[in-house]
C-alpha cells in the first residue's frame, strides 16, 4: 500500500517562495520536480493533444526539440504550441543527415568557445562527414570527414555526452566476389571520438579472421559487445585492445603518412585511416548466450539483462548479476542509474478481447513508469498512456489518446516532464507526430492544431 497523504502544492510553493530549503542548490530542483509531479498527477490536470503533422521522412524527438526533414528542420516543443526554431539549407540526397544525437554543455568544464557551452546535435551525413551543428541556430560549428574506404551511417554514445561511436554499414561481398570465391573478413568499422572539443580515439575494424562468424558489433561503456548469430555474446575492453593493437596515433586537422598517401587527418579527401587492426584475440571479458543478440547492461552494483536462447522463450527477461552470473527474479529491470523497477507486467499476446501493453518506459526526472496501454475496439484499436508510481506500482493517472492505434504499425511515445508525444510510422513511409502538453482542464473541449510538414 501506498502513502495515503496528498501533497500540498500551494504549500511547497510558498515554502520554496520564503527559501525554506537547504543551501544544497539540488533541493531546489528536486522540490521543483516534486512539484511538477503532483501537477501531473492530480485528477484536474488534463493531457490535450495540441499539434499533430505529417511527414514523408521520418520524425524524431530529443529533450523538448522534433526534427523532421532528416534533422534539417527543428521544431521546439516547449510552448503552448510547437515553433519553428531552424530550418538547414536544401541538400542533395549525398548530404542528408543519416543519424544524430543531442550533445550537451558538462558541468564544470571550461571550454574553448563560448558556442560551446550551448547545446548542439551531433549529426553523421551519408557522405560520411561528421557535423557538429548548433541545436537552437543549426549553423555548422564543426565538421570532420571520417573515410573513403566504407559507408558509416549509425551514431551511438559509447559514454553518454562524452564518447560517441561512429558504426559503418555491414560489408556484403558481391555475388561476383562470391563467384570468385573472394570473401569479405571486415565486417564493419568503428570510429571513436571524444566530444567537445572534438579528438579522435581511433578507427577499429571488425574483421571475421580474427573474431570467427561475427553478424554484429557495437561499443557501450568502453566496453566492445561482439554478437553472433548462434545467440552468442561477448564482451571486450575497448581500452586493452586500443593499448594494444593502434598502429599509430591519429590527430585530427594534424599532416598524416599512411599507405604512401599524405594528406589531413579529418579532411576531404584522405579522411581518418583505420587505425586499430586487431591481430590477435584480445583477451575475453564475458560472454553469454541471449535470444536475438538482445542484451543489456548496466546497475549498481553491475547487471545484465537477457532472454534466455530458445524460441519459446520470448518475452522473458533475466537480470543477472554480472560478478556471478546469478539471477536476481525479484526485480523488472534495473536502470544505468542503479534505479530498480519494481513493478512488473504480464506480456499479453494481441488478442482483441485484451488490453495489451506496448511500450514501458521510466520517467526518472518525475519518478513515474509510463506504460502504454492498446485495446482494439471494432477496427481500430485505442490507447491511453498511464502513469505508475516506481516506488508502490500504484496507479496514478490515464491520459487516453486521441488517435486510433494501429498495432501493426510501428510506435515511438514519449513523457518528458509535462509532454507526450507519440510518434507513428504508417506504410508506405508516411510518418505521424500527435503533441499531447498539459493543460487545465477549463472544461472546453479545443480543437487540435493540425499541421502538414
């Protein structure tokens, strides 16, 4: 059972108003938030759906800022309704940003210029240049051309807002090559970099030769995850192997010899030589077997999260210590904070008789678990979004949407602080965003705003 009190707003904000807090500036925030959260969940408090747009390339969301056009708009939503903040020059499809990420200023670290304290978004073009644009203007402030040699297209925070990894695409050897007998060893690439001002770690290649039958690779936490298509993974240190096998240190905008070609390390044409050939099988961390590849880690102390390798086995999820493998069956999941979740779900199958839960997400800001609930009435389904507290699992407030929700269609929904967004992909790449902000309920109902984009 849960505490039964309810917490008075008007007299938080008058005790903040008279400075009754500590002289810990956190407090401040922390009572703010605790504010926020009693807003949210009181029963007056209303979640209207105020903008909805549409878009042929896809829509996505990060801390407060939509992007569409292949991150070439950006739409703040911190408003009573969302606002253009930038629109990029048209580009040829070679330049169109493949993947970004949302880079924000450290605490307590002095930086080169004052542009650098603002945010900004990281962005990878599919001519493999590495931007780093200005997320309120999105004037470029710093570019890096990565490689000739192959195709990178995702990005990825190795340690988030200080490390990021830069994969390329899969090699596939050509049906020609194949005929040849010619095999393809190198698998993909990854490129590390430090962030802000922007250093280079290295270039690392994924080769079969030394790696066996690899399908995959991935870099978190200094930590190389290698998977297999046997369900196998195996995690190494990316430090270790870059102490051992870096056949020479690179720096960025520096004169570089490699291969009998000179040129400028991070410069069209000559780019960032792979850098780190791994010769020999570096040393093994840990390995385990998982349905799928699917595997994550992260706690305090350290867990890792699996489903167990067999088929009949989808949808269970172990949580296992990492020191010695024993499974822990008391909680969910446990958060890269050290958060536990407790609350715990019945995977439902989609049967039009049952309510099925879709997407489960921890807003760690406000202390809530949001679950996305879909029911299908008639042809369409419905679905309303509830908030749980993490700490009793009670259920605290239902915000419904107002959109049919089709479950073969995929769905991205969001709760950051006092906003929803659900984002939806529909065929034939046609993409949706519904804006849902909270409003007092003035017991008129409003249109909702709509938008083609």
């Amino acid at each position: 059972m849960g505490p039964t009190q309810k917490p008075n707003v008007c007299r938080r904000l008058s005790r903040r108003a008279l400075g009754c807090f500590s002289r810990d500036a956190g407090v401040v925030q922390r009572t703010n938030l605790d504010i926020l959260r009693a807003l949210v969940c009181q029963e007056s408090t209303k979640f209207k759906n105020v903008w909805t747009t549409h878009s042929r390339s896809p829509i996505a969301y990060e801390r407060g800022r939509i992007y569409f056009d292949n991150y070439r708009r950006c739409v703040s939503s911190v408003a009573s309704e969302p606002r253009k903040l930038y629109e990029m020059p048209k580009c040829s499809k070679s330049e169109k940003i493949e993947d970004a990420l949302l880079w924000e200023c450290p605490v307590g670290d002095i930086l080169p210029n004052s542009s650098d304290y603002k945010s900004s978004l990281i962005a990878l073009t599919a001519h493999n240049w590495l931007l780093r644009i200005s997320a309120t203007t999105g004037k470029i402030l710093e570019k890096i051309y990565l490689a000739p040699y192959c195709k990178f297209r995702y990005l990825s925070w190795d340690t988030p807002q200080e490390v990021i990894a830069v994969k390329s695409a899969q090699n596939r050897s050509s049906a020609v090559a194949r005929q040849a007998g010619i095999q393809q060893h190198v698998l993909l690439y990854l490129a590390v970099f430090r962030v802000l001002p922007f250093s280079l770690v290295g270039i690392l290649e994924i080769n079969k030769k030394i790696f066996g039958n690899v399908t995959d690779a991935t870099l978190s936490h200094g930590i190389l995850i290698v998977m297999y298509s046997s369900g196998l993974v195996r995690l190494y240190s990316f430090q270790t192997i870059a102490e051992q096998f870096m056949q020479q240190k690179l720096d960025l905008g520096c004169a570089c010899r490699w291969g009998g070609t000179t040129g400028t390390v991070g410069e069209a044409p000559f780019g960032i030589p792979c850098n780190i050939k791994i010769t020999d099988m570096p040393p093994l961390l840990f390995e385990v077997s998982s349905l799928e590849n699917a595997f994550q880690i992260g706690g305090h102390p350290w867990h890792y999260i699996i489903t167990p390798n067999k088929k009949k086995q989808k949808g269970v999820f172990h949580i296992c210590a990492l020191k010695d493998n024993s499974l822990n069956e008391n909680v969910l999941t446990v958060t890269a904070s050290g958060r536990v979740v407790k609350k715990s779900f019945n995977l439902l199958d989609d049967d039009p008789e049952q309510e099925t839960f879709k997407i489960v997400d921890y807003e760690d800001e406000l202390d809530l678990l949001s679950v996305v609930a879909v029911t299908q009435i008639d042809a369409e389904g419905k679905a309303h979004l509830d908030f749980h507290c993490n700490e009793y699992g009670t259920l605290l407030k239902s915000i419904p949407l107002v959109e049919s929700w089709d479950v073969t269609y995929s769905h991205e929904v969001y709760f950051d602080r006092d906003l929803v967004l659900h984002i939806e992909q529909k065929p034939n790449r046609v993409f949706s965003c519904y804006v849902y902000q909270m409003v007092c309920d003035t017991g008129e109902e409003e249109e909702t705003i709509n938008r083609s984009c």
